[in-house]
C-alpha cells in the first residue's frame, strides 16, 4: 500500500495538465537578435511589429519592423521618454510621455504614418501623477484612449478618449483606482484594469459613450498586469500568476492560477478567445511539445515559457522559448492575425537566431524575437525531461534511482501500473512502452501519454553520461544525453515539502498527527547509490536484505545564537546556521518495494524553533552529497 501511494504521488504532478485541446501547435516562424531594450510591443491587422524602446532617460524610440522580421520600415526617435504605446488596427502609432516635459498638460501623440514625423499632439486635459504610468489604447477608427492617475491622494483615475483628428478629448470618466492597463473591443468600449488601495484588483468597462458599465472586482492580490478583449467582446485580464475571464456583464467566468508567474510574466489574447502567457519561471519541464529540452537552460537560470489556453481553460500547449533565459526583463507578447504570436525574452547561452534579422548581433542577456503561428508540422521533442522520481528535480542520475520521464506521446492516454512479485520483476515493456539507457531496457512503474516513471538500470556507470530513449508502439522518441553520479538522493513527499512520513505508532504523519519529540518517524528516498549485494533491476527487495553502500546521516538545520550586543544584556540575536544529526535507526532498502527506494527511520527531534523558514531536514552521503530540503509534522513545532 505504500509503494502504491508513492507513485500515485509522483502522478500528481502533471494530473493538472491532462485537459489538452488536440490539434493546435505553434511552431517556430523566425528568430532574431532585437538589442533595443524594447519595453512595448504591439502588431497591426497586417502582421507589422511596432517596438517601443528606451533609448536614454531623455528620449525613446518607436521601431516598425516587417512581419517576416526581415526589415526595418522606419524608426523614429521621438525626442522624449515615452511610457506606453498604441497601435491601431490599420497601423496609427499613438504614444504617451513619462513626463510632461515642462508642458501645461498631459498629452498623447500619433506618429505620422510614414514614422518620420508628428501627426498631432493632444493635451488630456489634466496632468497626470509621475507615480504611475499612463496605459494607452486604440480603436479601429484611429481614436486613442488614455488611462492614468488622475488624483494621487483619492486614488482617482482618468479614462480619456481623443477624437480620430487628435482635435478634441471626446469624454472623461473618472473612477476608483490605479490603472494597469486598457485595452479597446471593436464596439469602441473601452476597459481598464488595475488595483485600488485596498490592495484588490479591478476590472472596469465603460460604455462607448464613456458612462460607466461594470466595475468587477477581482481576487486580493492578483493586480492585474495586462488585459485584452478577443472579438466577441470578452475580456481577459490577468497579473499576480492569476488568468481570469470576464464576460460583457461583467461576471467572472474562469479563473485559473498559474504558479511560475510569481517571477513576472506577459498577457495576450487573440482574435478566436486563445490566451497566451509567457513567464519568466524556473519549473524545468514543459507540460506539452517542448520546443528545447530541461537540460539546456544554463544552471540556475531556467527558461521563459509560452502557454496557450483556449477559451475554457483547457491547455492548448505549454512550451519554452527555446534558447531564452529567466532574465530581469519580463517578456513581451503580442498576437496578430490568425493566431500568430510574437514574443521578446532575454537570451541565454544557447540561443541561436533562425535568421540574421536587420539588427546587429547580440550576446548572452540580450533580448530577441520570437514569432510563432499554429504549424501542424512544428518540431517537437516529445521525450523533454529527466527528474528524480521522489524530489522532482531535474540533476545527474544514480543507478537504481526511481526516475521520471515528461514529455508528450510517451504512453497510452490512460495510464497503465505494471505490477511485479517477489519472484517477478517489474517488466521492461508496458503498454506499447519501453525505455532504455544506453540500450539497456528500464523496469517500468508507471506508463503514460506525458510521464514515465521506471528504474534506472544498475548498470549505469557514475561520471559517465547516459543516453536515455522511449519507444512507444515502435515508435522511438528523440534521446536525452544525461549525466550519472554515484547517488542522487532525495525524499518523497506529499506536497513537495513535506515528507510522505509514518509515525512510530504506524499512523501517518501530518498536520492533525505530528510526530511527538523523541520518537521514530520513517521515510522513504530514491538515489542513495549502491547497496551490497548488489540488486537486479526491478526486483522487489527481499530477504536477507541487502544493506546502502553509502553512510545515510539524516540532519537538521538550527540556528546558533549568541548576544545582539556582547556584554550588554539583551535578547540572543541568531546567527550561522549548524546542522544537528538525527539518530537513525535504519537505513536501508525498503523491504517489499521495488530495488531502488531506501526505508529511513530516525528519531524526530525538536530541530528548530517554529520561525524557521525553509526546509530544514536533509539526507548527507558521504558529508558531500545532499537531498532537497523537506519537513516532517513535530508536535509542538
């Protein structure tokens, strides 16, 4: 029953991606070095790209690059610092200052349409709080809408829209709050998102009149960051990792959270309702079609990630930015015309542009392009990714370690659990599947369409490197080279932090049944190298068991104190952390379960006062090799 449980654990972790839309996959246009510090990008109904970039303190630029990435059509330096910008359907620049720059009032400018000049320069009638960015807007017969902090003390906003001449402010509404962003539907309605002081975000619409519609409020914390209207009128907005779907009445239709958006990402809606976010995140691996595999994002960086959600939530495709890295620049994205999706992210190492592009080279930290459509054909990778099985993280592999494979078209759509006896291993082939290291078949413990999870072979050999291949109904996937070291230790858990834990008394341990100080709590591990005798690939451990090579030293993070203020008397002040050893028990293979997942028995101490952040637990080998931080419920603590 345990071993059941520590697989259907492992499961878990893509069970939220399984509702996929088939059919629709974005594949790779072009690619190009764009070494222009772009802050805004926005496209026109024929494809055009429009950049709005940052020259210096006192000037930015607007650039209006060809669909095909090829040329740069014109660039027009507007001799100010620009905050936001608009494009309109048929191609009409509007932009807004960061600064009056000594002007009376506020005011919005469209370019002319050949880029080399001004068209007009509107006063909004007010000037705006320097605290706040303004958001602009356009509509398709070239009127352009403003939003800004009209009133910093009451935390009054102002939505302002200017006639299609620039001659006139066609109305002023004011409401509650400080915008975020402002998008327009083709009825000219316009909407605004943002947050009031109360720290809650906010979705407002307003009539194309300019009276007041619907004012939603939105989840405590999600601050909206973007918003967009598809072609029927709907909105989505979306900030703080939290994508929610707002109708024309103003009811909130769908909500989803997405938890690698904490690091800052982008928001676009096209014309058909798709949504697409693209994030800075440090997850390792993609849910779907994979564009670049979990091993090559420079160490410690992480990629960008696009994902595409149809209009009821159902993920379309979720894939990296192949060659991008998590950056301190948040990417941008755009949508254009029949699902085309253009993006900015910031280079990494192993960014490589498809074609040369009409701007100088750039180097590591750099941002570029990106542009992608819906390609049937797109190249994928559906074998992405190679984790421990118990901690979840992507590392060098030991032999005989429970491994988890994640990638798309790698099993059956149901999943499928092979079974094994004490006098029959776990089988190498399951449901059309197979995996192999170095050719050498895998037992397999769990098969399906996007996760494997099997055994490393023992076989492999430490400080080498290992090619791992799935076959599925005959059909083999591409290969991962992966590095093996001697043990690659790491815990199972419930919730990614705390350990799948029993207590002394047999009972599980949790939050409602803690482990009293003093007594036994067991755990179970993968990838704590090799036991003696050594054990054949997919047997169940028997008895007499065999006993782990490595030395297991379960230990404790504590902080040491000592005075604030030596001498003086006050309150000890917490210092450089120290580990303190746990007594261990027992250490081992654990019996009855597959060879490769070791039994830890130790007895819980009061290890840290319960201020303590992190995950203070670890596994030691060899005083040089640790497990992933983790938790066991302490009564008291």
């Amino acid at each position: 029953m345990r071993l059941r449980g520590l697989f259907c654990l492992a499961l878990s972790i893509a069970a939220s991606a399984t509702a996929q839309s088939p059919g629709f996959l974005l594949g790779v246009d072009y690619s190009e070095w764009l070494p222009l510090a772009a802050t805004q990008i926005a496209t026109d109904s024929y494809g055009a790209l429009y950049i709005l970039s940052a020259g210096n303190s006192a000037s930015s630029s607007v650039t209006k690059l060809s669909a095909d990435g090829t040329n740069i059509l014109w660039q027009n330096q507007l001799g100010f610092a620009a905050a936001a910008m608009a494009v309109d359907p048929y191609g009409g620049v509007y932009v807004a200052p960061a600064s009056q720059s000594g002007d009376t009032s506020f005011y919005v400018t469209k370019l002319s349409a050949s880029g080399t000049g001004v068209a007009w320069r509107t006063p909004v009638g007010f000037i705006a709080s320097g605290l706040v960015q303004p958001v602009l807007a356009a509509d398709s017969q070239g009127r352009a809408y403003l939003a800004a902090l009209y009133d910093l003390t009451n935390l009054t906003l102002a939505i302002v829209r200017l006639s299609a001449a620039g001659s006139a402010v066609d109305y002023t509404t004011l409401l509650t709050g400080t915008p975020t962003a402002l998008a327009v539907d083709q009825s000219g309605a316009a909407f605004v998102a943002g947050y009031t002081g109360a720290a809650t975000g906010f979705l407002a619409r307003l009539a194309p009149d300019g009276s007041a519609g619907f004012q939603t409020s939105l989840p405590q914390g999600s601050y909206p960051a973007a918003v967009a209207v598809n072609s029927n009128g709907d909105a989505g907005v979306f900030g703080g990792g939290i994508l929610q779907r707002v109708n024309s009445t103003g009811d909130v239709t769908l909500s989803m959270t997405f938890t690698g958006s904490a690091l800052g990402a982008a928001f676009a809606l096209d014309a058909a309702g798709n949504a697409y976010i693209a994030e800075r995140t440090f997850q390792l691996f993609p849910v779907k079609n994979s564009l670049s595999t979990c091993g090559s994002a420079p160490a410690g960086t992480g990629e960008s990630v696009l994902t595409a959600l149809a209009p009821d939530g159902s993920v379309l495709e979720t894939t990296y930015i192949s060659g991008s890295q998590v950056g301190v620049v948040i990417p941008s994205i755009v949508t254009a015309a029949n699902s085309t999706v253009f993006v900015v992210a910031t280079a990494g190492d192993s960014f490589a542009p498809t074609q040369a592009g009409p701007f100088q080279a750039g180097t590591f930290g750099t941002d570029f392009l990106v542009r992608l459509s819906p390609n049937a054909k797109a190249q994928t990778y559906p074998l992405a990714c190679v984790v421990n099985g118990a901690g979840m993280v992507a590392g060098a592999i030991a032999p005989g370690e429970i491994v988890t494979l994640f990638g798309t078209g790698l099993g059956p759509q149901q999943g499928v659990q092979p079974q094994a006896t004490p006098q029959s291993p776990y089988p190498t082939q399951a449901a059309g599947v197979e995996v192999n290291f170095d050719g050498s078949a895998a037992p397999l413990l769990w098969v399906q369409d996007q996760q494997i999870n099997a055994v490393a072979p023992w076989s492999l050999t430490p400080g080498q490197n290992t090619q791992i291949c799935v076959s599925y109904n005959q059909v083999n996937t591409n290969c991962l080279t992966w590095p093996v070291a001697q043990a690659a230790p790491a815990v199972f858990t419930v919730d990614g932090v705390h350990a799948l834990a029993v207590n002394q008394d047999g009972t599980a341990n949790s939050a409602d049944n803690p482990a009293p100080v003093g007594s036994i709590v067991t755990v179970w591990a993968t990838g704590l190298g090799p036991t003696a005798p050594a054990e054949a690939d997919g047997m169940l451990v028997g008895f007499p068991q065999p006993n782990n090579v490595l030395p297991v030293v379960v230990e404790a993070l504590t902080p040491v104190f000592e005075p604030c203020h030596p001498g003086v008397g006050v309150l000890p002040c917490p210092i450089s952390p120290s580990y303190i050893d746990f007594q261990v028990t027992y250490a081992g293979p654990a019996p009855n379960s597959v060879a490769g997942i070791s039994q830890i028995s130790f007895v819980v101490a009061a290890y840290a006062p319960p201020w303590a952040a992190g995950n203070p637990i670890r596994l030691s080998l060899l005083s040089s090799i640790q497990s992933p931080g983790f938790q066991v419920y302490v009564a008291g603590q």
